[in-house]
C-alpha cells in the first residue's frame, strides 16, 4: 500500500482522474478491452467528473460498480444512478456498463434456487473482465470497502480466496440487502486505487494493517494499492 497525500479534494480528483486515464490508455496499447471496477457513494463523483471527459476509446471499455444496493436503477441510493449520472457522460458515454441486479428479495421454497442461478449468472457475466484493468474504491470509517462489511454474515466466504466473483450481502444496520464484488476480485485487479478524505478514514487505514481481513475487510486489498488522501 502507498499512501498519496493532496493539498485538497479537487487536487486529488483531478491528478487521479488522470492516472486512471493514463492507466486505461495503457491497457488498450496491449489489449483489445479494458474493465474497470467503481464505486457508488459521495467520495468518487467528482472523480468521476473529471474522468468522463478523459480522450480515450472509451467504446473499448467496460465499466461495473463494485458494489450495488438492491433497489431500482434510479433510486437515490443506487450505485448504478450516480456512475450514470457522473461517469457515464461525455466522452465516456461511449462506455460499455454492466450493472449489478437482481430481485431485492431472497426468496424462499421452491423459488430459492431460481435466486443463487441468478447469482451465479452474474458471477459468469463478470468473469470475461477479470482481472479488472482499474478498480477504484472508497472505504468506510469501519473499514469496509464494496459491500464487505465488518459483521456482516457471510463475510468470511466473500473474503475466501475461492469465493465466486460475486456475493449477496445483508450487512447489519443497512436498510437494502447489497450485491458486492467478492475479495478476489478486488485483489486481483491490476491497478488498484482508493479513495478517502478526512482524518478519522486515514486512521483506519493506518490501523487496518494490525487488524485481520474480517475486522476492517479493505485489508484485503492493501497488496499494491494506492490510496489518495485529502482533508
């Protein structure tokens, strides 16, 4: 992990909009496609903002959250919304997008298996694009990063070195059930980069690495991760 410090937020937007961009560019000199892995949440619009104009074929990449909560597309608190409304604009509009859906509900009786099909379909959709080119990532004050909450049932497989690509999620104290990308996933995406402000976020990185994967889950990812920080 290498921690980058900025001046102030838009510094930061800007500088790492550019590496991303600089980092997709790259990718498409040696390969036909590139993927790349982000977040919902308040932390990356601006991110977003700045990278959406980037000059890059953007037609040869595709884009998927990292995480979603299980309601509408345009619900207020849908990952899926905000990297519509913020990253998918522009010259990025060009962009290939799969999102993260299923039925909000996991049913039971005869209907259960109609659910982990649907799990294991998406899981199938997202294995062409690994390893993910890009991930980009915010964290919580608890150290969570996607879906993968500390507490969370299910936690332990969602951080397996097997888990599929793609893990159900009901994480404690949250209104919405979630879908998130599962830890190897995560790991293995070749550029890696993590976005977080304030001094309570930055403790918790410099905790994070005395605390095992399941007590702050962005451990998991800490292997030749960037992470930029502004106030």
């Amino acid at each position: 992990m290498k921690l980058i410090e900025y001046p102030d937020r838009d510094m930061l937007a800007i500088d790492l909009a550019n590496q991303i961009a600089g980092e997709l560019n790259a990718t498409l000199l040696s390969q036909d496609r590139a993927s790349m892995a982000v977040p919902g949440g308040t932390t990356p619009g601006a991110v977003f903002d700045a990278l959406c104009a980037a000059p890059l074929e953007w037609d040869k990449v595709t884009i998927l959250p990292t995480d979603e909560r299980c309601v509408p597309a345009d619900h207020p608190r849908s990952n899926e919304r905000l990297i519509r409304e913020h990253l998918l604009v522009d010259r990025a509009a060009m962009a290939q997008f799969l999102p993260l859906r299923i039925p909000d509900e996991e049913p039971a009786g005869e209907h259960a298996g109609d659910y982990v099909v649907e799990l294991a379909q998406l899981s199938a959709a997202v294995e062409p694009l690994l390893p993910l080119s890009i991930l980009l990532l915010g964290m919580g004050e608890d150290g969570h990063v996607a879906s993968l909450f500390p507490g969370t049932p299910g936690l332990a497989e969602a951080l397996a070195d097997d888990a599929p690509p793609i893990a159900a999620m009901a994480p404690p104290g949250q209104p919405e059930r979630r879908l998130t990308l599962t830890a190897p996933v995560l790991e293995g995406a070749l550029k890696k980069h993590l976005v977080i402000y304030g001094a309570q976020k930055r403790a918790m990185i410099e905790r994070a690495g005395r605390l095992s994967d399941t007590e702050a889950p962005v451990r998991a990812v800490f292997a030749d991760m960037k992470v930029h920080w502004a106030e």
